[in-house]
C-alpha cells in the first residue's frame, strides 16, 4: 500500500478520549507510552493485540522499571491476545464480566492494537463490531483508549473503513475529532 502517513486523533482532553494511530513506527512508541503513563497514575491498563505485541509491550515495561508479571498478576494490567479474546470478552451482554475489570479501581485505560486484523483473516464487518463494542464498554466507564494500526498491511479500503468508523465510535462516546497533526 506505500507509506502510510495518515493519523486520526482526537486529543481534547476529556475522560472519553481516543487517538487511531496508523503508523507502525509510532504505535508501538505512543502505546507504550499510553500504558506506561496509566500504570503511573494508578490506571488499571488493558492491552489488546497479537501476542508478539504483547511480549514488545512487557519488554518496554520491564525496561522502565516495571514488573509486567507482578501487574499482570494484580489485574492493574491486563493483557488480551487477539483475535482469540474477541470471543471471550464478548460472550455475554457485560464485556470482561469474568472478574478481569476492577469496578473499584481507578481509571481505566484500554490499547487496541488492530494490526492482527490486516491479515484478512477475520471480516472487516467483525472488526468494525468488536471496534464498537469495545469503545461502548470503554466510553460506558468512563475510560481513555487508544488504538493502533499498521497501515502497511491493510488494504486501503479497509484501512479507511477502519478509520471512519473508530471516527464514528469517538464521536458517539462523546468526544470532539481534532484534525490531523501529521
């Protein structure tokens, strides 16, 4: 698909917010970041992507000071392998009614790495679903979100499906969409 520049954010600051980052080199940075500073905050931190994302998250955290089994153990972070939670998280009407979300906890912060879904494996209605269903159950709470996608290897029309509806999904949760810095 060529170089992919094009960045969706949505940066007001208000409990609601969500950024789509769609740039390899970026997301894995601005992610990082994102649950680094969650975890700093006291933020109960969910992570949703391929497990070869996951174990580069652990690296980053492990990196920082942070002990990735010891939060992993105490649920302040949480992380789901895609594709196979989708259907775990969402088999009931409660999303993560199995004991994984802290109801008494502070602020919850949610990273979706959308990347896995390049791969044509899963329809691009089913990720547009479980895209909105996430921000749902995130917007319900009250939480911060971001999510990322590697716009190298999603076929453009999927790529811009993608981006219009977490568009549609930020501005049903309540949030502003700001234009693009990039």
């Amino acid at each position: 698909m060529g170089s992919t520049t094009a960045v969706a954010r949505s940066v007001v600051p208000c409990s609601k917010a969500c950024q789509l980052i769609v740039r390899k080199e970026d997301a894995l940075a601005l992610s990082s970041h994102f649950i680094v500073t969650g975890l700093e905050a006291g933020h109960q931190v969910f992570a949703m992507a391929e497990p070869g994302r996951l174990k580069e998250f652990a690296c980053r955290l492990s990196a920082k000071g942070f002990r990735p089994e010891t939060l992993l153990h105490n649920r302040r972070l949480v992380f789901l392998t895609a594709p196979n939670c989708i259907s775990t998280i969402f088999k009931s009407n409660e999303p993560l009614s199995r004991g994984l979300f802290l109801r008494n906890g502070s602020l919850l912060r949610w990273v979706s790495d959308w990347s896995w879904a390049c791969d044509g494996s899963i329809e691009l209605r089913s990720v547009l679903t479980f895209q909105r269903r996430i921000h749902d159950f995130v917007h319900s709470i009250a939480g911060l979100s971001l999510c990322t996608v590697d716009g190298e290897g999603m076929e453009r029309s999927s790529l811009l499906a993608l981006m219009a509806d977490h568009r549609r999904a930020v501005k049903l949760g309540g949030t502003h969409e700001q234009p693009s810095l990039t």
